[in-house]
C-alpha cells in the first residue's frame, strides 16, 4: 500500500522546506523565523485559518473539508525547535547559526505536517476541520502545555489529537506504536552535601561530602533495583558530580545532578518520596546533611487506546500492516506532547528514519526518504477521521 501519489510528486518540494529550516534551527520558544515560515506556507496554501502567537510563539492552521455536514475537528501536531548542539556533517544545507542544530528532526517533523497541509487544501476529501499544530518549545520549554494553557483545544474545538517522532534505525517505511505509555515521564533533581571541610591529610576532624556523596551515588541505585517492581520501567541517573577545587583540601559541600524518568505517575511519586529519604539518610550517616530540589518534567506520554489502534490502522493504509509494530517497547525519554494527550484523547507514534546517527547526536540528519511516509499518514488520518457520507 503505497504512499499518496499526490505527496509523492512534490517530495522535492517537502525535502526543501526541511532544508531551509534545517539551515535556520531556532531553540525553544525563540522560533519566530521557523513560525513565520510556516504561517507564510499555510497561508499560499489556502488554510481557511492562520493563528499565530498560541502558547507564545505556535502556529495553528485549520483547513476545512469540502463537506459542510460535520463540525468535528482532528489536531495534528509537529513541533519546531532545535537544539543546542554544534553540527559537525558537511551538509549542503548545515546549520548557518553556531551551536545550533536540529539534532532531533523537528525540521522533518514540521515539513511533513506542512507536506500534508499543502494535500489537504488541494483535495478537502473530508468533513469537518483539520487543525494543524505547530508546537515551539518542545525541547524543555513546555511548549505543549502553553499551547494547551493558550486554549487552543477549545479555540478550535479539538475533539483528539495525534503526534508522531521520527526513530533513527527503525527502518524506512514503518511505524510503530503501543496503547498506554509510549514515553517515560522526567525530573531533574539538584542534591546538595553539606559537610565539614579540611586538609586532606587530616579526614578525622572533616567531615568530607565527597565521600557521601559517593555513597549516596551508590544507594540511588536501589531505587530501580529493590523498590521499583521488576515488571515497570524506570530510570535514576546521576549526570553532574561538583565538588572541591584541588587535590588536597576536603570540600565542605558537593553537589549532585541527574535525571528520574518512570512510566507511570504513581512510580514516579514513588521514586521521589524514596530517593529523598535515601539522601537525608545516607548524609546522616556520615553526619553531614543534605538536601534535594525537584525541577518537574514532563507527564508521561500516555497514548488512549481507541485512538491507538485507529492511528495504527491508518499507518497500515500508508505502508501496509507487516510494517507496523503495534506493541513497541516504550522509550525512556520524555515528550511534551503528553500534556495534549492529557487533555484529549489522541495517540503518539513513532516514524522510521532508517540507518542515522542517533537524536540528539551531533551527526544526525532527518531523512528526506521518511517525509512522505510522515505526510501521507497525516492526509490519510484526517480522510479516515472525517469521512465524507453519500446520501
């Protein structure tokens, strides 16, 4: 079952749009050349609507169907930033900003949904509305929950809304799913030691926070091994260890930083209330104290599971039902896509980028080969959502 014809012959044109974009990466909701290009795009195309300015710096077009039978609406979502990461492949079309990359194909993401946004103003092969939504700040800025906190479901009568992400190695021409948690929830957190400093020569009369916070480095992992069950999924990571200036002076304060991630809320709440009494507990030990702050991430992205299944069903329709997974492993990292999913039934799925460098990675690149795949399912779900009845 092939892609659209019609999406297929200006793949050229989608692959385009991805390069200026890519050439051009803006971080978080500082997206205002990437918003622009998108407004000025939906507009040639003939959206019945154009908002700009939703949840600071999103986009939302809405295209109506040729029917007028149906006052349904379908949101579909891409999301526009880039990353903080300096590019290091020779691409015709690399980045012109220093220290600026769309390392995670945001800029794959956003051509697709503007690649179907272009279809479906030519066909309007459906009834009802189709309201497309081009989401900033996806990358730790939240920028799916301002977009939700703008109003923009009721604004535009969003009945269930859709996402979908790009996978590097998953092969080209497949998609894949799964009902419940598909992504993990995340929160960082800063543990700070305080202990008692000294000569290094003289560790008796300190008390030396390097050594508890080691200690507590090591008793973290208990956290996922004996108190999360065997059957869930969660993560602890400590990524940033600061302590002492020299080699023979013991510190009187180090300071931790890392990361939580769980598949559930309640593992979630669970791993925090225990990791806070592991520190508290371990500083006392040693006679030092700590303490430890919470920065809240991310929900967890939990995909409804009526929705899933249609979505699923639609991807078949583009690439035929061997080429979706409908019971993918769910990930570990975080989407903020979640907060949409928490205001209305939808579903995330994953879309294969084929052999590439993975995301986040300095050398990743989007593969143009994808779009059509990513474009004529987005077609393909607004036809089958908001079909057109014969009398």
């Amino acid at each position: 079952m092939p892609i659209i014809d019609r999406i297929a012959g200006f793949a050229d044109e989608i692959a385009a749009w991805r390069h200026d974009l890519h050439a051009h990466p803006e971080l978080q909701y500082d997206v205002h050349r990437t918003a622009g290009f998108v407004a000025e795009k939906l507009r040639a195309f003939g959206c019945d609507e154009v908002a700009t300015g939703i949840g600071r710096t999103g986009v939302v077009g809405v295209i109506r169907g040729r029917a007028h039978g149906s006052n349904r609406a379908i949101g579909l979502r891409a999301d526009m930033d880039a990353l903080p990461i300096q590019e290091v492949r020779d691409l015709p079309y690399r980045s012109t900003v220093p220290g600026k990359m769309h390392a995670c194909g945001h800029d794959g993401h956003t051509a697709m949904l503007l690649g179907a946004a272009k279809y479906l103003t030519e066909t309007r092969d459906f009834d009802g509305s189709a309201v497309l939504i081009f989401q900033p700040a996806e990358e730790g800025g939240g920028g799916g929950a301002a977009m939700v906190a703008d109003g923009m479901m009721e604004r535009f009568g969003v009945e269930a809304v859709y996402g979908l992400h790009n996978i590097p190695n998953q092969p080209l021409g497949t998609f894949a799913i799964r009902s419940g948690p598909i992504m993990a929830s995340t929160d960082r957190f800063t543990i700070t030691v305080h202990g008692k400093g000294g000569h290094a020569a003289l560790p008796h009369k300190a008390v030396d926070s390097v050594l508890v916070a080691a200690h507590t480095i090591v008793a973290l992992q208990s956290v996922v091994s004996r108190t999360v069950s065997p059957l869930d999924s969660a993560v602890v990571s400590v990524c940033h260890v600061d302590a002492g200036e020299t080699f023979n002076v013991l510190p009187s304060e180090a300071i931790l930083r890392g990361t939580i991630r769980a598949l559930t809320a309640e593992c979630r709440a669970m791993m925090r209330e225990r990791i806070e009494a592991i520190v508290t507990g371990v500083a006392a030990a040693f006679g030092a104290e700590s303490e430890i702050v919470f920065d809240g991430g991310y929900p967890v992205t939990e995909n409804h599971v009526a929705e899933t299944g249609f979505m699923a069903d639609v991807a078949a329709q583009v690439v035929g039902d061997e080429a979706v997974d409908r019971d993918v492993a769910p990930m570990m990292a975080a989407e903020d896509f979640a907060y949409m999913l928490q205001e209305r039934p939808g579903a995330y799925i994953f879309l294969g980028n084929g052999p590439s460098a993975g995301l986040h990675h300095p050398e990743y690149d989007f593969c143009d080969e994808a779009a059509p795949y990513g474009a004529s399912l987005w077609a393909r779900l607004i036809e089958t959502a908001l079909p057109v009845t014969h009398p």
